[in-house]
C-alpha cells in the first residue's frame, strides 16, 4: 500500500510518506522503520546483500523477501536520479538484486531430487 502512496526521499536518503493522513498509520510507522533503519542504502552494503541473497540455501522469510523487494525500488530509485558510471553501477545493483529474488522464486523449482 505504501509504495502505492507518493514517498519523498531527501538528500539524507531519508525515505518518508508524503500523504500525512497515510503517515499517521501504525504499519506506516512499520514501514517507516524499515525504511530508513533496517533496508540497505550503500551500494557496499547492497552488493553484501546480493552476494549473500545468492547464495542463501533456502526460501527467504516473506518479512526478508519485502525488505529485498524495498532495497530493489530504492535501488532502481537511486539508478534514476544518477548519471554516467554511478548510474551503471545501481542498475547493475538492482539487476542482481533481482536475479536473487527470481532465485528465490523459483528455488523449490530448482532443488535437484534426490
């Protein structure tokens, strides 16, 4: 529902929810937290993810799942508002980050019979 609203991020990176009336909900408080304190905003730091993301043995918990889906729209954010090498290297970013959710998607798919 959120992502659905119209969101603002700053120069911080900080990432908040425009609409006051949405922003005053308990799960935008949720939202908010996890936003700005839990998803990763580095390309370090989502490059560490990706790399651990694609290797993960298992199906991800859907609360982790969410968090790499909001990591890939500030990512795909961050992709637009750059220019030249940096912007290659969010793009490049949001691709692996996608390629691991897709993994994810189709691990049960994937697991070879034993």
């Amino acid at each position: 529902m959120f992502l659905l609203a119209e969101l603002d991020i700053d120069k911080g990176q900080r990432i908040s929810i425009k609409d006051e009336e949405l922003a005053s909900l308990r799960k935008a408080a949720e939202f908010d937290t996890i936003c700005n304190e839990i998803i990763p905003k580095s390309i370090t730091e989502i490059r560490r993810l990706s790399s651990r993301l694609s290797s993960y043995p298992r199906v991800l918990k859907k609360e982790d799942f969410e968090r790499t889906v909001l990591t890939m729209v500030y990512t795909a954010y961050r992709a637009a508002q750059s220019q030249g090498h940096q912007k290659d290297i969010w793009a490049q970013s949001f691709v692996n980050l996608y390629k691991a959710l897709k993994h994810d998607l189709m691990f049960p798919y994937n697991k070879q019979p034993s």
